[in-house]
C-alpha cells in the first residue's frame, strides 16, 4: 500500500472566515488562544493552537494569547511559563503582551453590578448541594431559588460585602436571572461570581470573588475584539448563554462563537486532571516526561515542531467527533525526520569485535554521509582492528532468515568492509562477550569476488566510541483506549509497563560527542533518537528514542 500522503485535510472556518472578510462583515480577523494556566499544553492544545494562531496567519490578521485565570487555587506561574514556551515552540507568536481574563476583573465587577441593577442578577444563598438539587435534571425543569427575588438594594449591598470578604467560601454567589425552566440547563441562572479567598498568581490579594469561565470568557472577547471565538464542541450548550451576556451588557463588540471537535488521539491521555495524576503520583517523571501527550513531553521526546503542525494539518477541522489514530501523528515525524535528521551508528548492546588479520596500531578514517540524500556534510569513522557491534547482530543458532554474523559467516559493516566470524569467545556462564574475526581488505566500497554478502550491519569503533545512556520510549498506555479497563479500575491499570527502558553502556560513533539537547539523529536500523533536553551533555549525551524506523500506519 502507497505512503499516505501528508496534505492538508479540510477546514470548515476558512470558508466562514473568508465570506465575513468578502462581505466587509469584518475587517480583520482576531482570534484568540485561551488556556486556563492548571497545567501544561498537551497535543490536543496543539489543534487548538495551530487553528487559532493558523487562520489568523492565513487571512493577514491577529491571535491573542489570553490565559484563563479565574480559578487561583489551581493555577501556577509555572504553567504559565510552560505555556507561553510551548505557543513559542510551535511557531507562533501572540498579538502583543500576553492577556489575562484577570485583566478584566475590574470591567466584569462592574457589568455584574449593571446585571443586578437590571434586575437580571441575584445574590443567592443557597449551598452548592442546594443549589444542584433546584437545577433540575436534563428532563425536569428546576425551581426558583427561595433568594431569587431580592430587590436590587439588597443584592448590591450583599454583593459588596461579598467583595469585602464578609463570607466565607461557599456561602454565596452572585446568579443571573434567567430561566430555571429553560431547556437549555447553561441558562437555569447560571453562576457569575463564587467566593473564593484565595491568593491570585496576577491579582494578589486584591480579590476574594472570581467570576465563572462563561461569565468572563465572552466579555473577554469582547473587550479584546475577538471577531471569530472557536472552541471544541463541549461548549456549543455554552453559546445561547455566551451570547445571552453579550445581548444585555455594554460590550463594545459583539463576537461569533463556532465549536470544532476536539482532537481524541488513541493510547492517550489528554485529560489535565488525569495527566497531574500521573505526574503527582510519580507515574511519570514529569509534566515534560517524554511519555506523556503534553507538548513538552513530545519536544523533549525529539518531536519537530514541524512535524506537529503537520499532524494538525492532516486530521482537520470540522464538526464531527472520532478517535485518531496515533500513527498518523507517528507518520508525521518520522516523514520528518526522514527528510532532516543526520544519519549516525549507535550499539545499544556492544558485543567486542577482534579483527584479528588487521594490522595492529592502523587506523583507517573512513567517511560516511550525515545524510544519504541531503548535503549534510560527513562525519569521520576511525577504522582500526577493535569495534563494538551490537550483540543481537551474532547468533550461534540462527533463526530462519536471519542476515546477520553467524559462525564462518560474512557481513558487511556499514561504510566498510566485509569481515567473517571465525571464533566465538564465551564467559564462564556460555554467554558469547567478544568475537574474532578477519576481514576481506579488498572489499572497502566494492563487492567481494566470487561471492554474495546479503546482509549490512552497523558498528563503531572500540577506543574512540563514546559510552552514551539511550532510553528507549514506548507508549505510555498499553490500550488502545487508556480509559476503559478491562478490570474495571481506572486508566492507570492501562500503564505500559515497558514503556521506557533505560540501557546504559551504549557505544557511539565518535561524532555524537558534541551531540546538542534536542539534536535529532536516525540511529541506523535501531530508529530516531533525540539528544535529551535536560540530561543530555557534550562528552556525556543520553539519547530519548523519538519513534522507531518502521511505519506500521503507512503500511
């Protein structure tokens, strides 16, 4: 079966985006990227980014980068910082400063106060158990809460002791009126501000009441001219009531909210709650671990930006819902890195080689492309009568169709010459620790006489290799759907168990010494691998398995 090929699938917004622009309904497109900051960006944000950012680049206009923060207790500079990195990483850059909803708190205090003064807003007592037990269900209407027809003096004067901190977390909220007998439950009053005496990353102390993600999210845009607002289908519910605000308030614009289907990629997790799970459980090394779906895993992984924005571009933007299969994602890098990533020889199980006819003290400087198709330059392989290849490439016994050393056996290594295997050195316990072998002097770059060497195999030289560490990732799920488990329990019966395996004393060739953190590199016939961002230093590099050579999506 032919290679998929990687062109861009449809996009239902641009057509919308370029009729607005056509028809003078807008004159410029601004969109906008807004992550709540309670933990770092995973590849489902990435969707979200490169359509944000990407029909704001495509039509000549703007995308703000607008952080969420309307709940302090779960928000951390640190997950602002990664974010902004993460955007950065991708390729793209935000209309001028960073913005806040937090900004706009001052603005939002005081169209709740116009909503109460409307008679359109109440402070409510009742406790958050109450209060869902008046909501009603999706097939019963709810009922009036008993505090619903305060007058307008009374809920001012409790708004503002709200504000003062005369209460405690919980005791009340700030409602609008709308209609408890809606169909539609995001319009059975919903909540505008809770009470929360909790220290703000941007704000302080300044506050002690937060407005709720739907009471702050399009009067944000609003105020920042947001012409297209484009979030995942969860919030299409959302929209009567999103737009219910922006019809009773002064607002200064009047955005159009459109919903696409989230990214839902298999053997993931994209879920925040769960990915600090693991992360606060120790399940993974980190939020930047290159197991896990955040971005930063994937970058410290070896993953391009590139290659992402790719993936994004193949599975679309449209309406309907599905689960991508991560080897679509996995095709993306390794087309990539096809194409980019310099070629080099790394033994993951070194088993010593003796040449024993090769003059002792020579060293021949064999040179070898960086890349067989791209003018990368060579890199320089000293040749002489000690080498390391890997331990898998010898077998006594060989299994059917194996092309690899066996026993008065021929094998080329790669670059350089044919050499035979004449005798296996074995410890006390049977186990083969060192090869003799002669080679074949006329066969540097040319085919022995008179005879057929089918199989290549790679190697590097004893002395002046590098010992490396290279882990070997896997995914970090081991079904398909991490969610369901077959036991019963939750995603984490679903862990991989093999999902990284750490190998120390690795041979390399002499030129991955200088190897710089996210330096990419196709390991010949072992995969890509990736320089590790944090642990990964010159003279002493440790090496992340990005993906392995073989394309099982493609096939």
């Amino acid at each position: 079966m032919s290679k998929p090929e990687t062109v861009a699938a449809s996009n239902f917004l641009r057509p919308i985006v370029q009729a607005d622009l056509d028809t003078g309904k807008h004159a410029k497109v601004i969109t906008r990227f807004p992550p709540e900051p309670n933990g770092y960006l995973h590849i489902g944000h990435a969707k979200s980014i490169c359509l944000n950012f990407g029909l704001a680049e495509e039509f000549g206009g703007e995308c703000n980068l607008r952080f969420d923060d309307t709940n302090p207790a779960k928000e951390d500079q640190e997950y602002i910082d990664a974010i902004k990195s993460d955007v950065q990483w991708l390729g793209f850059q935000w209309a001028g400063e960073e913005r806040y909803a937090s900004n706009y708190f001052d603005q939002l205090h005081d169209w709740a106060i116009h909503l109460i003064e409307a008679g359109k807003a109440y402070v409510d007592d009742l406790s958050p158990e109450q209060a869902r037990e008046y909501r009603g269900t999706l097939t019963e209407p709810g009922k009036n809460s008993p505090f619903r027809d305060r007058s307008v003096e009374e809920n001012l004067d409790l708004f503002a002791r709200m504000k003062a901190g005369d209460f405690p977390d919980g005791a009340r909220a700030l409602r609008a009126k709308i209609d408890m007998a809606a169909p539609n439950m995001n319009l059975r009053d919903p909540i505008l501000y809770r009470i929360r005496h909790a220290h703000h990353h941007q704000t302080g102390d300044k506050w002690c009441i937060y407005p709720s993600y739907d009471f702050t999210h399009g009067q944000s845009d609003a105020l920042e001219g947001i012409t297209h607002s484009i979030c995942t289908l969860e919030f299409e519910d959302h929209r009567p009531l999103y737009e219910w605000f922006l019809d009773n308030l002064p607002v200064p614009a009047k955005p159009r909210q459109y919903e696409f289907a989230r990214l839902n990629l298999n053997y993931t997790i994209t879920s925040k709650r769960k990915l600090k799970q693991l992360v606060d459980e120790k399940h993974v090394g980190g939020w930047d671990d290159p197991r896990m779906s955040t971005l930063s895993g994937y970058r410290r992984r070896g993953y391009t930006p590139a290659s992402i924005r790719t993936f994004c571009d193949m599975i679309g933007v449209n309406r309907a819902g599905g689960v991508v299969d991560i080897g679509m994602l996995e095709f993306a890098i390794r087309e990539d890195l096809d194409a980019n990533a310099a070629r080099a020889m790394c033994v993951l199980k070194p088993l010593k080689v003796v040449i024993t006819n090769y003059p002792e003290g020579k060293v021949e400087n064999l040179e070898l492309p960086r890349h067989p198709k791209q003018d990368m330059g060579v890199r320089v392989l000293p040749f002489s009568r000690e080498l390391y290849i890997d331990a898998s490439d010898f077998e006594e016994v060989p299994p059917a169709g194996y092309k690899r050393l066996i026993p008065g056996g021929e094998v080329r290594l790669r670059g350089s010459y044919v050499i035979r295997a004449d005798e296996a050195i074995k410890d006390a316990d049977g186990n083969v620790v060192e090869l003799r072998c002669s080679y074949d002097e006329n066969t540097l770059g040319k085919n022995p006489e008179g005879r057929k060497v089918k199989g290549v195999i790679h190697w590097v030289p004893a002395s002046e290799s590098i010992e490396c560490e290279v882990r070997l990732y896997d995914r970090l799920f081991r079904s398909a759907n991490p969610e369901k488990s077959e036991e019963g329990g939750s995603f984490l019966d679903n862990i991989n168990p093999d999902s990284l395996v750490v190998l120390t004393g690795c041979r390399a060739e002499p030129s991955l010494a200088q190897a710089q953190p996210e330096e990419r590199f196709q390991f010949e016939r072992e995969g890509y691998f990736c320089a590790d961002l944090k642990d990964s230093r010159p003279g002493a590099p440790v090496f992340n398995r990005t993906v392995t050579l073989r394309d099982s999506w493609g096939q």
